[in-house]
C-alpha cells in the first residue's frame, strides 16, 4: 500500500477514475485492498495485509491508530469495510404488499420481530429480489446491531468527516460478507445460476446460496481453519501457528492425523447441513445438493489443500474459486471478499444494500457528488485548453502563412519595379526607332503602290496624273508631311488611313464608257494581294491638286488605296511606379502590423506620334 494519500487533482481527474480502499476485518488479520474503477472495470492497485495477533493490535484505538501509524494518509480515500457475517442476519422475506413505501414498511416491522429490538437499535437494509420459488414479491433483508456498525465506524472513521472537506475521502460503504460473496461470484468463470458460495476464514465459514443468479441465503458457521490448524497441531504436537502454516501451503493436508480428519469431516458437514436445511425449506425450486457446485475461497482455500482432502466426502463437491482478478498476482483466495466488496461499492445495482447509517450515506453521496462536478470542470477546462492550444496553433500557421503571402507580395512589388524600369528602357529605344520605322514603311507602300499601277492595263487609254498619301492629299499636297512641324496640319477626317493612298486618272472616252474603264481598273486592282481595299474616292474628300493642262476636262477620277498588312504600332504611355497610402483608420489600443502600400501603375504620355497614325 502507499505510504502518501492521493493528492486532489490525482482524485479529480477525470481520466483517474474512482479509487477505493477496501477493508476486510478478521479477527487475527486486516486485509487491505487499494483498487480503481475506470470504463466499468475494478482493477486492483495494491493489497496488503496486517497480523493484529503479531503486532499486538486488536482493539478498536490500537488497530485505528496502528493504521494511521503505517498508512498516514490511507484514509484520505473513500473506504468500504466489510462487516463479519455472524454479526449480521441475512434471509428473504416475501413481502405481501405491493408497493416499495408500503414494502419498506412491512420490512421494518419484520426486522423489529426479528431482532427483537427498537428501530433506533438495530441497522438494516433491503433489496428487492426476482421472485423465484414459493416467493412471489421476495426482498433480501440484512440486519444487526447497530453497536456493531458503530464499532466498525469507531474504527475506520476520521475525525469530522462529517463535516469536513469534500475533497478528503470517507467511509462510503459497510457491508456484510454475503454481501461481497454474491458480488465476486460475477468473476467466476463458469458464471453458475445456482451455485453455493462458501468463505473459509480463521474463525468462522460464511456459506451463502445463489438461486438464479441472486442471493437469497447466507449463513455463518463457528468453525474455520484455526480449528483444523489446532487438530492439526495436536496431531503433530506442534504449535498451532506452525501447524497453520503448513496447511496454508498445502503439505499439512496430504497426510492427515485422525483428529484433522474428523475437524475436516465437522466443517464439511456443517456446511452439508446448512445448504441441505435450507433446500428443505424450499423445495419448490427442485435443487439437489449433488448437483450444487460449491465455491471455495478465504484462508481455507489457500494451497488447495482443503478441497482435496474434502473431495472424498459428499455428496456436496467443493471446487476452488477460479476467477481472475484484475491487476492482482499470486494466490488471492483470500482477497476475493475484499474484491466482491469493491465491485459491491463501485457497481453498484438495484439488489445493492449498505448497513451505511444515513447521515455517513449522506456525506459520501456528497461527495460524490462534489467529484462529478469538479471532475466535469476539470474536463471542461482540459477540452478549453485543448481547444485554445489548436486555436493557437491554427494562428499561428495563419500568421506564418500571412508572412509567407507578405513576402511573396514584397517579391511581386520589386519584379514589378524591375519590369516597369525594363519596359521603360524598351519605349524609349521604340520612340527613338520609330520615326525611321515609319518612314520605311511609308516607302516600301509607295513603291509597291507605283508598281501596281503602272503594271495595271497598260493598253488601255488612260493615265495617273496623281499619287500621294491620304494624309498628304488632306492636307493640299503631294508631299508626305515633315514628322515634326510647329504648323498645324488640316484635318484629314476620321476615314483616313495611315497607310492609304490617293490616286486620280484621266480617262477619256472610250467604247465601253470612262465609267466601265474605271470599274475594270478597280476590280483589277482589288485582286492585288498589296491593297486591302480599292474603292473611288468620296467627293468630300476630293481636292484639286492636278494641273488643268495635263488632263481632260470632267474625265479626272480619284481612287483609294489602302495598303494590306500592319503598320509599325505607335509608342505606347510610359508607366510610373507611386505609392498610394491607405485611407487614415481610426486609432486602436494596439497598433497593428503596418501593411505593405498598394501598388498603383500610372502613365505618361510619350513622344506624340504623328497625325494620323493610330494604335494597332
């Protein structure tokens, strides 16, 4: 067992579960159990035992003292003890009424008959049964003195407790030893419906019935194993403690004197005699006691050497409690009342029943009670932790993510300024070859125009007095005008082409008309892969640029040429990088991380181009 009580958040963890010391007094020793329950599962911690005999312990202030002495903190957890069953009285009454007040009622006017004491004298309590046999509406009644429960109180509990603090355990449960029995027979492994249970202790064998998987009787013998131990130490003349000891590991059973023989053959049928009184009473239920398997544990069953040398006597078979204890190692037959006592307290059922007095069930209701909820604030608090921890952590990455997306943009806004000096650079090299651009452009157009017309019908009677460029015959001339000028050049309308040309023919008359001759020239012309258009020329547009000497009266018309293909794109706005700063926000407590300045691109105008020309 520890020597350091829990603390009180190892008590109010919710992932602890509850912890419980067991108490099983017996007159020679005190075995203590430590166990915990968590997801429905009793797990054993620690046991120990203490030898009242050898450490001169066996009042109630020098067992109680003795305690505190070797375990300072023991009883800073919850306790349960078990009470001895030959102090108690156990047995099923069929309650006649129905009703739990009026059955309670009826209950307690039976155990005044039974124990022939006041209500205020005696401790009881009741759990309703299955019904079963002869018994249509049966209750298990336990029962005893109330001195002895004081006794056991006296004993085990602390000071105030009472009225102390709600995190400090107390004495929670007090329960016979049927009790318990009932409850560990759940671990059994064969999980018998009718069984008998019997615990073989120093000084006296509890010997309990399980009818349809529920207690429905429980007795006390006088007899145990010290009586053996004794027949056996005047059988071998030695003394009676080193006689226990050999039976406890088996040896002293394999050859056993006459007066051993006959102490076995006395407790084997007593137990015979209460099992088989009490099926006698209760025939309806057709049990026989042949058929009965008996469950053997306490100091008795230690070694197995008990059972074996009881095999021979019938016809009530004992077999040894084949179970599994959680948690525990080595030979438990004698824990397995303090086991069946933890399950009692911590699993706890409608045919549970305590011998607790209300005012200590109060307390321990209490706390249990104060342990839930401070348990649920734990939990409650451990799920905000959590939950501020991934909230943390999940800022974090968006913080980390912000940055990476804060230097990408710092990344983006310097290739910006690199690619705006760059592009910069670029226009101004364009502005300063595009003059040159132009004007060979506007040369190859006008060779390849010059060509096209003279190889145009040149048997045909008529001649070009005329040829120049749209703009030029805009402006009153046929000379292309100078790309820089401080005179204001005419308006040549919105129809004109950069890279359209004027054309005027004479045609004097003919046999098909001027008006066929020009038709054919046009169509001519448009079959040229060199012009995109070939069209006369609107009358709006027409100017008298031609000598009156060189042509026919009224035979004078004037085509458009407009070149086929692209012509070198003007010079584009320069772009400007400028910072534009965010609108004022209004003042706050903490000042934030400054973010970076849009980027805004502005342009300037560039060289102008010259008239005419427009964007492709």
């Amino acid at each position: 067992m520890p020597r350091s009580g829990p603390s009180t958040l190892s008590t109010l963890n919710p992932l602890s579960g509850r912890r419980l010391v067991v108490i099983d007094p017996g007159s020679h020793i005190l075995k203590l159990m430590l166990v915990r329950s968590w997801a429905g599962r009793v797990r054993v911690r620690r046991r120990h035992t203490v030898d009242l005999v050898g450490e001169g312990v066996l009042g109630v202030e020098e067992t109680r003292q003795h305690l505190e002495s070797m375990f300072p903190k023991l009883l800073g957890y919850d306790r349960a003890v078990i009470i001895p069953q030959d102090r108690t009285i156990c047995q099923t009454v069929d309650v006649p009424v129905e009703g739990e007040e009026q059955a309670r009622a009826y209950l307690l006017r039976e155990a005044r008959k039974i124990s022939g004491l006041e209500a205020g004298a005696f401790s009881y309590g009741f759990a309703p049964l299955t019904p079963f046999g002869r018994y249509r509406n049966p209750w298990w009644m336990t029962l005893c003195k109330r001195e002895e429960v004081d006794e056991v109180i006296a004993r085990f509990l602390v000071g105030d407790e009472l009225t102390g603090e709600l995190e400090r355990g107390g004495l929670c449960e007090i329960t016979p030893t049927a009790q318990a029995l009932f409850a560990a027979s759940r671990m059994l492994r064969s999980r018998p419906e009718n069984a008998v249970l019997i615990e073989c202790r120093n000084r006296m064998t509890v010997v309990a019935m399980l009818v349809n998987g529920q207690g429905c009787f429980a007795t006390s013998l006088p007899t145990g194993c010290w009586r053996m131990a004794e027949a056996c130490a005047r059988d071998d003349g030695v003394p009676p403690e080193d006689a226990a000891e050999a039976l406890r590991k088996g040896p002293g059973f394999d050859a056993p004197g006459p007066r051993l023989r006959e102490a076995i053959e006395v407790w084997h049928a007593g137990v015979q005699t209460a099992v088989r009184e009490w099926l006698e009473d209760n025939p309806e239920l057709d049990l026989n006691l042949e058929d009965l398997p008996a469950y053997v544990c306490g100091s008795g069953a230690e070694g197995g050497g008990l059972l074996q040398a009881a095999a021979r006597l019938g016809p009530l078979k004992l077999h040894p409690w084949k179970a599994r204890m959680p948690g525990a190692r080595g030979d438990v037959a004698t824990y397995w009342v303090a086991y069946g006592l933890a399950l009692h307290t911590l699993r706890r059922n409608s045919a549970s029943l305590s011998l607790l007095p209300a005012e200590l069930s109060a307390a321990a209701r209490r706390r249990r009670r104060w342990r839930r909820w401070q348990r649920a604030n734990l939990l409650l608090l451990l799920l905000l932790a959590v939950a501020l921890g991934l909230s943390i952590v999940s800022k974090r990455e968006q913080l980390r993510h912000k940055e990476s997306l804060r230097d990408r943009a710092h990344q983006v806004l310097q290739a910006t300024r690199e690619m705006v000096l760059l592009y910069t650079r670029i226009q101004r090299d364009y502005v300063a070859l595009y003059p040159v651009l132009q004007r060979e452009q506007s040369t190859l157009d006008t060779i390849e125009a010059l060509t096209a017309l003279r190889q145009s019908h040149p048997n045909r009677a008529y001649w070009y007095v005329l040829l120049g460029d749209a703009t030029s015959y805009a402006a009153g001339t046929t000379l292309p005008q100078a790309l820089h000028t401080n005179q204001p050049a005419l308006n040549a309308g919105p129809d004109v082409s950069p890279r359209e040309y004027i054309a005027e023919l004479c045609i004097p008359r003919g046999g098909g008309g001027p008006l066929s001759t020009l038709s054919d020239i046009v169509e001519e012309l448009r079959r040229r892969t060199i012009f995109r258009n070939v069209d006369a020329l609107p009358p709006e547009r027409r100017r008298n640029l031609v000598n009156p000497a060189v042509v026919v009266s009224n035979r004078v018309y004037a085509l458009s040429l407009e070149m086929a293909g692209e012509a070198p794109p003007p010079p584009r706005a320069l772009m400007t990088l400028s910072v534009v700063k965010p609108p004022a926000s209004p003042p706050r407590a903490r000042a934030a991380r400054p973010a970076p300045a849009p980027l805004r691109v502005q342009t300037k105008p560039g060289p102008r181009a010259p008239r005419g020309a427009t964007n492709r």
